[in-house]
C-alpha cells in the first residue's frame, strides 16, 4: 500500500514538474507590435482565420513594407509594396475607420493602403489571430 502511494506520488511530482518545465520554457504570446520602432528589415507573420500574412519593414517611421500573402502559410503570392496605417475594428458607421497608429494588435484588424495612402487603396485584413517577430 506504501509502495502503490509513494508510486502516486512521484508520478504526480514528476508530472508536475514537466508542467512546470514546459509553461516556464514557452515564450509569451505577442499582444501587439508599435512597428515604428522596429530596426528596417525587421519582419513579421500574422495570422488571421484565413490568411498568413508576411510583412518586412523597409521604412518604420513612414510605415513602408513588403507584404506577402498565403493562405496556406507555404506559398505565399508576389510581393506588394504597402504602407502600414495601424490597428482597427474596421469601418464603422459613417464609412469612418478609427486608427490607432503604428500599431499592430491582435484581435483587431490591420488597415494598410496599397502603394499609397488614397482612400480606395486602403484595405483591412481581417482579424489577427496572432502575431510573431521573425526578425527584429
């Protein structure tokens, strides 16, 4: 009976402890991204429910970068030169679209005009699932 509960117990330690292990070792998650501050070449992968999207930051200040799209995350289309606005729950009434500037935050959008700023170049992924730094 002694033998059967001192069995139990360093299976619950040695579980325990690889808990443990492994919560400590994991890095924590990315909530957002203020790109005007990253080093130029710096990349990132974000995730939406659809799509994977990486972008590489030529100018942080202007907000100027490369985007590439997959939907797959392996083949990934031609790359687009964009212009990153910020973080965004999208257009709201009135056609309005608040923007928090120089931010990519998860569970928001990211609105970015193509080759320019043009009010009918400008886009929005859909949400963003999650966010890594590739290269900073």
């Amino acid at each position: 009976m002694l033998n059967r509960s001192m069995t139990r117990f360093a299976l619950c330690l040695a579980a325990f402890l690889l808990g443990a292990f492994v919560a400590l070792g994991s890095e924590p998650e990315i909530q957002q991204v203020d790109f005007h501050f990253l080093a130029p070449n710096a990349e990132i992968r974000l995730r939406t429910e659809t799509q994977v999207i990486e972008l590489k930051i030529i100018d942080p200040e202007q907000g100027a970068a490369v985007v590439r799209i997959s939907r797959d995350g392996s083949e990934f289309g031609s790359p687009r030169s964009v212009i990153l606005l910020g973080a965004t729950l999208g257009r709201q009434q009135g056609a309005l679209s608040l923007i928090e500037m120089g931010v990519i935050r998860k569970g928001l959008k990211l609105e970015l005009g193509i080759g320019d700023l043009r009010s009918e170049n400008r886009v929005h992924t859909k949400k963003l699932t999650s966010i890594e730094l590739l290269k900073v």
